[in-house]
C-alpha cells in the first residue's frame, strides 16, 4: 500500500502533547512514516512536492490506542450475552475452539475493518492460532502488539505457536506489527509457567499481557496458591513492572493499587466489557490517581458487543463520576489520555503514537463536524469524549498510509469480510 496524500490540511488540529496544543486552521505533513510538521497552515514553508488532503471542517488528531483486543473473536459477536459472570468464559472458550484457521483470519480482519473506521490506529491484540490471525491485522494495515495465548491446558502447542508469532513479527515495536508473550490469567497459568514467561521476557525484551484479577474465581484460585491476590501472585514471580500490561484488574485486594503503582505496571482498563460480563467495575480512577500506567481497551466483540473507542470513552468517564459520587472525576481531557499518550506509555510507545509532534509515527486521523452531534462548534476535549460517535470517524492514517477516506476503508473488501464471517456464524449456529 502506497500513501495517497502526504498531508492533512485545514482542519483543527488537537495535538494531545504535553500542552494540549489546537491549531484551528492547521496542517500535518509527514514523510514515509513518520510526521515532519503540525503546526497553523500560515506557517508551514511548501516544498512543492505535496500532496494534501484537505480536511477542513474536521477536527484532527492522533490516531485512538486500543489497550486490549481479542480480534479472532469478532465473530462470536452476541453469541454469550446475558450470561451468569461463571459461564461466559467457557461458554466464549468453546466457541472459539471450533475456528478453524482460515476463521481466524477472516474474524480477525472483520475485527481490525471495525476498528479502523472507528478510528482505532492502534491494538494490543490476543488470542489463539495467532500466527493466522495476525497476518490478518498485518494486511489490514492497522498498527497492533500481537501475543498468542499460553495457558497450561494448552501446553506445548501454545508455546510453540508463541514463538512462531514472536519469530514471524520481532518484539521491537519500531515495525507496525510486533509480538509479545501471551499468558492468559493466573488462574490458568501456574507458577512454573509463569515463570517461563518472566524468563523469556527478560531474554527478548518483550511485553506481557495478562488478564489479572477479571474474575472472582481468579482471585480465588490466587489464594489457594497462598497468594492474598492476583497482583500478589504476580509480584512474587517477578513478573510486575512497566513491561506487564495487566488487563481488567477488576477485583483487586488491599494493597495491589499500592503494588501496580510502585513497580509502574500498566492497566489495560475494559469497562464496558466489565460491566457486561462481572456487571462490575475496576478502581480505574483510583489506580490513575495512584500513579498507575493506564488506557482503556473495548476487548472483544465476543463481551462489548462492538469495538467503538468513543462509546468507551464516554461510559469510562460517566461510570468513574458515578463510581467517584464525584461529577469531577475522570475530566473529558484525561479520559482521552487514556485512548492517547497514556496508552502509548503503555505499550512503551511514549512520543512514537497517540500524539501529534514531530517525529512521531504518522498515525492520524480525523472527524468530522458537519454532524448533528457537533452542532454549536464544541470544545474539543467535551466532544471526543461526550458527543463523538465512531460514526463521525472520517479519515484514518497509519504509518503514513491512508487507510480511511470519507468513512471508506480503503484496501479492504468488506463484502468479502461479511460473506465469510456469516459463513463462520453458520457454523457456529447451525
């Protein structure tokens, strides 16, 4: 894929840098991958070898970091609601099981078309047979940390599709698509794995993801292993710290907060999948104030039911005022950190994505404001995170590449994608 333009041009440009600086009649230019200008239009020298865009009437910003994802589940879409919190993770497991590859690939792509026209630049992206899988996200051309699930029940074959996954794609996030290691939960995952895990992130200089205390049974299962909980369990094997993202933390113990914040170890925060599945939600508002690395994910379509950024948003920062009793808490500037800069931070990508400055990844996208939603002219920050919908979503860059135009995903065939994840339901259903 070839970029078709090289330049955005007059729309207004929110950089979400340390400033939070807005350029109402602005411009960002890019080289290959990465940005050589944002800034006013005014002030930008013309090279005479540009090609723009012209995005006026849009606003303009980094492109939106999804903390947590299971991509090769987007075909189980509203086949476990409304389930008892105990039998939705079987009830996902034995869905998932009956995929065979060539569904992987297609449920991943339909999840990474979902995700690119809402504007999702960025994945952490898990699951089974994730060698397939993700070369679906490498074709789709999003950005994405890819980890293949281990578990003890799965054995030598998860580890061996692991290291297919970290030999296919590397660990360093400098390529669009790079891999990690892919423990599941520490109640799937005893000591003697987990320590393997530790081990060969240290040896390769890889990130974890982790599901950590998402259950009541998790927490359970920690503590017949002597452990007062999820956390406590992964800091005596070593294995917290800024390279950890440790999905949900939903049901944390005394003391874990104190533990995340001491050793940096990121959260990937879900609320919505939470509240679907646990009908309950994490201290996301306290572990921040704590000090804790932090960004929002959607997880799956298998648990959301879609993967909408902007309704994630918006649930987040009502969910922690009404958490809070407090209409101050999580304000519409530090809800949007948690799907920008703080979520790069995350995944070790400060300065490289979820802002717009010089020398950063070409990750952009844009909204539009002829909609009704946007209508008198808002505040920025109020209208990413309380009015925007994925539908305003208009045009998405990634590593220079115009992926998304006039909400038109470019180099995907999306009757193909729909043909063959009805196929896959078929199955599934029949």
């Amino acid at each position: 894929m070839k970029p078709l333009c090289n330049g955005l041009v007059g729309g207004t440009v929110v950089t979400c840098d340390d400033h939070d600086q807005v350029f109402a009649d602005g411009l960002v230019a890019w080289e290959d991958d990465r940005i050589t200008y944002v800034g006013p239009r005014a002030t930008y020298a013309l090279t005479g070898t540009e090609d723009w865009l012209n995005v006026g009437g849009h606003f303009v910003l980094p492109g939106i970091v999804n903390l947590h994802t299971h991509t090769p589940m987007t075909a189980l879409r509203g086949l476990a609601d409304d389930l008892p919190a105990q039998a939705w993770l079987p009830r996902a497991a034995q869905l998932e099981s009956t995929l065979a590859a060539e569904d992987r690939y297609w449920s991943s792509l339909c999840g990474a078309w979902e995700l690119l026209r809402r504007g999702v630049t960025c994945i952490a992206d898990r699951g089974s047979g994730m060698v397939t899988s993700s070369q679906a996200l490498w074709d789709s051309g999003i950005r994405a940390a890819v980890a293949q699930t281990v578990t003890d029940r799965g054995g030598e074959a998860d580890w061996q599709e692991s290291d297919a996954v970290v030999a296919q794609w590397g660990v360093n996030s400098s390529r669009r698509l790079f891999a990690g290691l892919g423990p599941h939960a520490t109640d799937t995952c005893g000591d003697a794995l987990l320590v393997k895990v530790r081990e060969r992130m240290e040896h390769l200089g890889a990130l974890t993801f982790i599901h950590v205390a998402q259950s009541r049974d998790e927490v359970c299962a920690a503590r017949r292993r002597g452990d007062a909980g999820c956390v406590y369990l992964l800091y005596r094997l070593g294995l917290l710290g800024v390279r950890t993202i440790a999905a949900h933390c939903l049901y944390l113990q005394p003391g874990e907060i104190e533990l995340l914040s001491a050793t940096r170890t990121p959260v990937a925060h879900c609320p919505v999948s939470n509240a679907k599945v646990e009908g309950s939600a994490a201290l996301a508002w306290e572990l921040w104030q704590a000090g804790v690395p932090l960004g929002l994910g959607t997880d799956c379509a298998a648990c959301n039911n879609s993967m909408d950024p902007w309704f994630e948003l918006k649930f987040a920062a009502l969910l922690h005022k009404i958490s809070a009793k407090n209409p101050e808490a999580l304000p519409a500037r530090t809800a949007l950190r948690w799907v920008t800069r703080a979520a790069a931070t995350c995944l070790s990508m400060t300065d490289e994505i979820g802002v717009l400055r010089v020398g950063a990844r070409a990750d952009i996208i844009t909204l539009r404001t002829d909609v009704p939603n946007a209508v008198p002219p808002p505040n920025p920050w109020s209208h990413f995170v309380y009015s925007a919908s994925g539908g305003d979503v208009d045009t998405v860059v990634v590593d220079g590449r115009l992926l998304v135009q006039s909400g038109a995903v470019l180099h995907i065939d999306s009757d193909r994608i729909g043909y063959e994840v009805n196929r896959i339901r078929g199955k599934l259903v029949g």
